[in-house]
C-alpha cells in the first residue's frame, strides 16, 4: 500500500512538472508573438494646437500603439506639413481644408479622412469700449491675410453690421493671429480675429467678443452653415488607395480618441495632451479644451453639406476658382467602417 502512495503520488508529481512545463512554454510563446507582432510606422506631420486634440489624445492615450501603428510626429506642421506629406516625407497631414483645395486645384491629389471639428471655432473679439460691430466704423482691425478664409469671415462680419469692408474700416498687416492678438493688447487695434481657443493666452486684458462661430447660430450666419468641418487629416489620394488597412488603423484611433474627450474633463485632457504642447501651461491647455469641447467631431464624419460650406467660403474669398466635388478630396469609407 505504502508503494503504490509512493508511486501515486510521484505520478502526480510528475504531471504537474508536466503541466508547469507546459504552461511556461506557452506564456513563453505569448510573449514571443507580442514581441514580434507587426507595427506599421508612420509620420504625421502636426499642428500643435487643441484643434487637432484628438490626434495627440491617440497617441498619448496609445490608442495608435493598440492599432499596431508607431507614429512620428513631424514639424512644421500645417501647408509645409502638406508639402512634405505630397514630396512623400510623412505619410499624414494635419492640416485646415483651404491650403488641401488649393493644392487640389493646383493638382496635388489628397483625400481628407476624418475631421477633427463639427465647425470653425473663428471669433472677432474688440478693446472692452466697443460692444457693437458698427463702432468699428472707421477702426483699423486684424483680420489675417487678404484672401484667407479668416479674413473672408471678418469681412462677412462686418457686412452682416452693415460695414463696407473696403471702406469702413482700416486692415492691419501683422506677420499671424497671435501678433494680432499682442496688437489688440496693446491698442494698436481696435479689434482682432481669433480662433476663440487661443483666448486664454490673452490673459487678464478685458475684451468684447463680436462674433463667435462657437455658436452654432453664429457660425451658419457667418460662415453660411452651422457645420464647417475644415481641421482635419489627409493623405495622399495615392497613400489611401495603396494603403487602406493603415488608413482604416489610423481613423480608428482617432475616432477613439474622440470618443475618449467626451468622456473625460478638460483638466483630464490637458494632462494627456501636454506632453504634446510643449511649455504651454496645463491649466491653459484646460481653458483652451472649455472653448473648444462642444465642436469636436464625434466620430470623424464630413457631410455633403458641410463640405460644401467650406469649398463655397474658399471660392467666395478667391482661394479657389471653381467649386471642387465632394468625392474629389473627402473619403469617408474609413470613418463609416470604424466598429
């Protein structure tokens, strides 16, 4: 009796060892696949601004790193960014529509592929003694450069007061919108267009805001729709036909990250994105996410309507001739297929 409880009890001694061995090979082999699991490596060129917040969030929240894609982001951002991604140096493009309807016309093919915003986030703001758009009569403002979509949105501003853009009122060269706000500051005009984001930078000094397309009734009264989808990443129309699975990664993670800024506070999406913003104060960023939260896309879409919101702004304001064809630049297949 006392064998055969020795022998039983080396069988089962044995089994185990058997088992142990077993299972150590097989986390083993877990561990191998995991290691050597394909990423893709991709390089984005950025505009680092909360407008393109959801970008950074799948980064910083590593929905990119669950989508098996290593990203790169790229400097400088914005039409250079483009260039770069057309001459083949990144393969992804943060970027507003107008410089992308330009090239298009020009015949630089690209594909938009999610928007990051329902709608511009455009604002004219004034020194605290004007509260109304008609005192700006006989004024000099900034309003970006002739031509550009800001500044298309400033004259409209003025028209919808009953103001003569080309007579009415004084427009000040400055070299970008942040000098623009610094000369507003400093009394040097009576008022500025802003994106309303960057309003926290201006700090303690007292202003009016005139317009503002934060507001959705704003928005379609000066930009002629409530929906304006122009931030948003593209790629080449070569990229995306080649390329579709990275694509469809990349859209995933962001419309992940969409979802992940609904779901958390402003202070909770400044600590994701700072690492991204460089010596920005985290508290700033946090404002800066107050102003912009309710225009962030929810899932990536670009209407009909809202395109051509945009490419009727760009052919109004003469940075385009003629009306470019939805299908010619937006591709929506990857935002539709996202689970």
């Amino acid at each position: 009796m006392k064998l055969k409880k020795i022998i039983s009890i080396g069988v089962v001694a044995s089994m185990i060892a058997s088992m142990a061995v077993g299972c150590s090979g097989s986390t083993k082999e877990t561990s191998e696949n995991e290691q050597t699991r394909e990423t893709t490596s991709i390089k984005i060129s950025a505009i680092n601004t909360v407008s393109w917040a959801p970008v950074f969030i799948a980064e910083s929240e590593k929905f990119f790193e669950e989508e098996g894609l290593d990203v790169e982001f790229t400097t400088p951002g914005g039409p250079k960014g483009f260039q770069a991604m057309q001459a083949g140096d990144c393969e992804f493009s943060m970027l507003s529509q107008e410089p992308l309807l330009i090239a298009q016309e020009q015949g630089m093919q690209s594909k938009i592929i999610a928007t990051m915003l329902k709608s511009r986030i455009y604002g004219l703001v004034s020194k605290k003694d004007i509260t109304n758009i008609s005192q700006l009569k006989g004024e000099a403002i900034y309003g970006s450069d002739a031509g550009s979509a800001p500044y298309t949105f400033t004259c409209s501003v003025l028209e919808e007061a009953g103001l003569d853009p080309m007579n009415d009122v004084s427009f000040i060269q400055i070299a970008d919108q942040n000098a623009g706000m610094q000369a507003l500051i400093n009394g040097e005009v009576a008022a500025a267009f802003v994106n309303m984001s960057n309003l926290p930078v201006m700090g303690d000094f007292e202003y009016n805001i005139l317009a503002d397309t934060t507001q959705s009734d704003q928005c379609e009264k000066y930009l002629g729709s409530s929906d304006f989808p122009a931030e948003m990443i593209c790629t080449t129309t070569e990229y995306a036909k080649e390329n579709p699975e990275v694509c469809q990664k990349v859209v995933n993670a962001i419309v992940k990250a969409q979802a992940w800024i609904s779901e958390h506070s402003d202070d909770e999406v400044a600590t994701s994105l700072k690492p991204s913003f460089g010596d920005l104060d985290e508290e700033i960023i946090s404002e800066e996410i107050g102003w912009v939260r309710d225009k962030f896309s929810s899932d990536g879409m670009i209407s009909e309507d809202g395109e051509k919101a945009v490419v009727d702004m760009c052919v109004k304001s003469g940075l385009i001739k003629e009306a470019i064809a939805y299908d010619d630049v937006v591709d929506m297949s990857f935002v539709k297929a996202v689970k």
